[in-house]
C-alpha cells in the first residue's frame, strides 16, 4: 500500500461571477499539480462562482452555469491529480454550498456544508440548505474529511468524519479577514486535531471582493497540533505539501513557514489588496482623489500608489480662500513623494458663483455650515466631473471615526467609488502612517521613506471649510471619539459602560445622537475595507430612522 500522498494546496483568488476565468485558474493549478507529480489539487470554498456571491448564486441560470462549468473541469482533467474545488450544487429542492472531487473524468465525491454561517457578513442560511454532515472520500491512498469552513468551526462535523474513518481533515474556505482573524483560526483548528487526532490542512482563498479581503494564511497542522506549512497571508500561492504515513498515521513533511506580520501591516497589506482587487474586479486601472493637505487624503494617495503605481494615481488640490499655505505645500509634498500626477483646482471662482446664484433666496440669513458645506459639494462636483473624463475612479478619504458619527459632506467628500481608510479610526490612522513611512515591502508599488512629512501626520486635524477650524471644535478630540467609538460600535456598550469606562457622560451622549442620526449618509456611502467585525455595511446593519436613544439609566 503506497505510503506517500502529495497534496498542492492552490490559494489563489477568484472573481464573483466570472465562472470561465476561475476554472481556467483552477485548470493552471492542475497543470502545476500535475508536473509535480502531487495526488491531489485543492482549491478553496465556492472557488468556482467566487466568494462572497450574496443572493446572486440563488439565479439558477448562475448556479447552473457553475455547476456545468465544475463538470467540465473534471473531463478537460481526467489524466492526472485529483482536484477539490467549491461550488453550488442542487440537492433535491435545496441549494447547498459544495465540495466536489474529481476524479478519472467524473465527479467521484460531493461534499454539502452542515453549518450555515449566518452573522457579520454571512448570510448563508438565506442562500443554502444545510445538509447533514458527510462522510470522508477516497483520493489514492487517502480517506479524506472536508469540512467546509464553518463546518471546522464546531466539534460535530469533524468528529463525525473522524469516527466514519478520515486519515486527514482538508478544509476549504473563505475566509474573510479581520484583525486577529489568523490567530482565531488557528486555534480553532488546533482544537480540532487535537479532538481527532487527525492532521488538517486549512486552506483558504486570497484577494478582495467589495469590502471583503480574503487574506489566504493557509496552513497545514500535525496530529498534535504542530505547525508543518504555513503559507503567506494576502498573496497567491500554491504549495505541494508531502504526508507519509506511519503506524500513528498520516502526517505532513515540515514546509515553509511564512512570517505572519503584526496587525497594521496586515491591515495595510488589506486595504492595497482590497483596492487593487475592487479596482481590477469593477474595470478600472486608474483612480484620482481630493489631496487636501491632510492626513486622511494623504494616506488614501500611498495606498493607492502602492496598490496601483504612481502612473496610475491623479491627485487634485481643490483650494478655497480657507485653506492655508501649509495645506498647500503638504499636499504638494505628498503627491511629489509618491510621483503621481498633481492638479491645482481652485474652487474660489465657481463658490462665488454658486453664492450669487443662491443670494436671493438667503437674503436675510446668517451664513452657517450650508456655506461650508457648499464648499465641499463643489469639490465634489469638480471630482466627479474629472472621474467621468479621464475613466478615473474617485476615491474618498473619510475614516471609520468621521464615518461614524457623520463628520462628512454627503455629495461632497463623501462621493466617490471606494474607501480604502473605511474601518479605521482616526487614532489608528496615526499608527498607519507611522508605520508606512518606517517600512517598505515588496507587494508595495510605491517609493521607500517617508512618504508622508511627519508635520502632517503632527498638525491638528481641519476640515478648513471656515477661518481657523479645527475637527476639535465640532468634536471631542480624537482619542475620546476613538475610545467611545470603540465602546458603542465595536463592542455594542451602553452609555452607562461608557461612562464607567470614564468617559464623560455628556460627550458619549453625544456621540452616540451622531451615529444614529447619520445612518443616512452610510447607507449611501462607498463600499471600503473590511479590518474589523464591526465594520459599516453587512456587520452593522442599522435601520435609517431610528429615534431609539440609550437613556443610560436616568
């Protein structure tokens, strides 16, 4: 009886809808797995349609076409490595979320998922039939468990396979990042070698897919819970991994072992992928943003550069008689940093008509935020103009903090195609830039250095919609607004364990009437990158009018 098994794990990432193009990716990790001569291919969760479909795989002309296309791709590679690859797949009057083996020419195995994850960005209850669990298949030598993702999230599945005669667990997923997501994993899969005693292989599929990044990570563990391959996070890869067996069974030949980098590189890491993917999956290769001269703006531009290369970033500056020479000359300093193109706009010709065309119908009242606000819609108006010329995607630069609690202009800073800086709050935002000028790494296409002048990271934060603004002046300084962000939103607190947090009562109350009130603005706000559980879209789903208020115990 042989007593070797090569298995290549392809992490690699699809596109939603595009069935042809991912099994043609799928037919190349074949061709690779074949020439080095492995048993088996092993592609990730529902690598066939992409992930994450949302109700688009419930059109049975779609889920159809991949399930035709699944057939296909087991007669076009009938000599040579088995392959495992995600799908849908019809089963008596339900849609399930499938395995399936090739084998020989045919479909040899179909495994239907059991637990449906139905939480954050999950919706699978309202997608699929949840099939009871399966039992392990054959590939050569090998009896073989795959419980699809949720399913090795909990003990029943893997048990089963395991007391119906699997020699290993293969786990395919797709998985979407948030921070400290890679460590939640492998925890839980070491818990379910250790329970079974089997070796187990988690693979997952990388790349962005509107606010989801798939993060790869994929890894292999022994019987004990001893890490053999650990492969990269955010980058495709395929790798063949070796088992020989034994008297105690199967395990797996020590592979490399990919670093796993601290959270705001990961974090950083997803936003570029998160980009670059949402850019090349919508049809898009250039993009042009608002550089106003601060932070915000400032760090969208290197994303963006590192995501896309200079050549393909148009910077504006959109100057009104608010906005001071520092702003000017730090806005010019970055777009210079990164070598991307540079406009000047000035907006103050086109404000002054605007206010004429509007003076009789404001005659007799004061001027308030609408003349600020007109400001920032002009700015849109002129960004969105040069977008629909050049085929340049606008990007906005609002953060999670200034999301939150509405701190923005809807049709003005707000319009645009994608947010990269979405889920992160000001503070961390700090981190970021911080942590971008100090490091350079090879997925990055823009330059060494510092690319973004320590005085713009330092200087307080404005809007300059008005002499002598400040964002402190509208709002509690950024550590506080952090601090009762992260309480209200992130950990769904009340105004009582805000308070108790230390936190005055006064000032949590008042963020907590912004976030509510500006639910509006993020219901028509750009998708942007998912780095937390509680990130604005499919996590936190919020009605638009609300006049609920946590009263905190008065």
């Amino acid at each position: 009886m042989p007593d070797r098994f090569r298995l290549t794990l392809a992490q690699l990432n699809p596109t939603v809808g595009d069935i042809a193009g991912n099994a043609e990716q799928a037919r190349a990790a074949w061709a690779d797995a074949r020439d080095a001569g492995a048993d088996m291919l092993a592609l990730p969760e529902m690598f066939i349609t992409g992930y994450n479909t949302q109700d688009l795989v419930l059109k049975p002309a779609f889920h159809q076409a991949a399930i035709a296309a699944i057939h296909q791709l087991a007669a076009d590679c009938a000599d040579g490595p088995a392959i495992g690859i995600g799908g849908p797949a019809v089963e008596g009057a339900e849609l399930c979320n499938a395995y399936y083996i090739l084998q020989g020419g045919t479909v040899s195995a179909r495994v239907l998922k059991h637990h449906l994850p139905n939480e954050t960005v999950f919706d699978e209850v309202r997608l699929y039939g949840s099939a009871p669990p399966s039992g392990p298949y054959t590939v050569g030598p090998m009896r073989i468990g795959s419980p699809i993702c949720e399913d090795a999230w909990h003990e029943d599945v893997s048990e089963t396979l395991e007391e119906t005669g699997a020699e290993l667990l293969l786990v395919p997923n797709g998985s979407p990042y948030y921070r400290g997501k890679m460590e939640v994993r492998q925890t839980i899969m070491v818990s379910r070698v250790i329970e079974t005693g089997l070796p187990l292989v988690y693979l997952n599929m990388t790349g962005g897919q509107d606010d989801q990044v798939f993060d790869g990570g994929s890894f292999v563990l022994n019987p004990g819970g001893a890490l053999a391959v650990q492969m990269p996070l955010f980058e495709d890869a395929l790798r063949h991994v070796d088992f020989t067996r034994g008297p105690e069974g199967w395990t797996a030949q020590k592979g490399d072992l990919a670093p796993i980098p601290d959270s705001l590189e990961q974090d950083y890491h997803a936003m570029v992928v998160a980009l670059r993917d949402y850019l090349r999956k919508a049809g898009f290769g250039k993009v042009l943003l608002g550089l106003s001269g601060g932070l915000d703006s400032a760090i969208v531009a290197v994303i963006a550069v590192d995501a896309l290369g200079a050549d393909n970033v148009r910077c504006v500056m959109l100057p009104s008689e608010y906005t001071s020479q520092g702003s000017l000359d730090d806005a010019q300093a970055v777009a210079d940093a990164l070598g991307c193109r540079y406009d000047f706009v000035p907006i103050t010709e086109g404000r002054a008509a605007i206010t004429a065309t509007l003076a009789p119908l404001f005659e007799g009242a004061a001027p308030d935020v609408t003349e600020e606000n007109i400001q920032s819609r002009l700015r849109g108006l002129l960004l969105m103009a040069m977008s629909n010329k050049f085929g340049e995607m606008l990007l906005t630069t609002g953060n999670k903090s200034e999301v939150a609690v509405g701190y923005s202009t809807i049709y003005g800073d707000m319009n645009g195609g994608y947010n990269p800086i979405k889920d992160l709050y000001k503070t961390r935002v700090f981190d970021i830039c911080r942590w971008r000028n100090a490091h350079h790494r090879g997925w990055m296409m823009g330059p060494k250095g510092e690319v973004i002048a320590n005085r713009i990271i330092d200087k307080p934060p404005s809007a300059e919609l008005r002499a002598d603004q400040k964002d402190s002046d509208s709002l509690p300084d950024y550590p506080v607004l952090d601090g009762i962000l992260e309480l209200l939103i992130d950990g769904d607190a009340s105004v009582a364990d805000c308070v108790a947090a230390g936190y005055d009562r006064t000032d949590v109350k008042k963020v907590e009437h912004l976030i509510y009130i500006s639910e509006y603005k993020r219901f028509q706000s750009a998708p942007g990158t998912r780095l937390s559980k509680h990130a604005f879209w499919l996590d936190r789903r919020y009605p638009i009018v609300n006049r609920w208020r946590d009263d905190g115990g008065e």
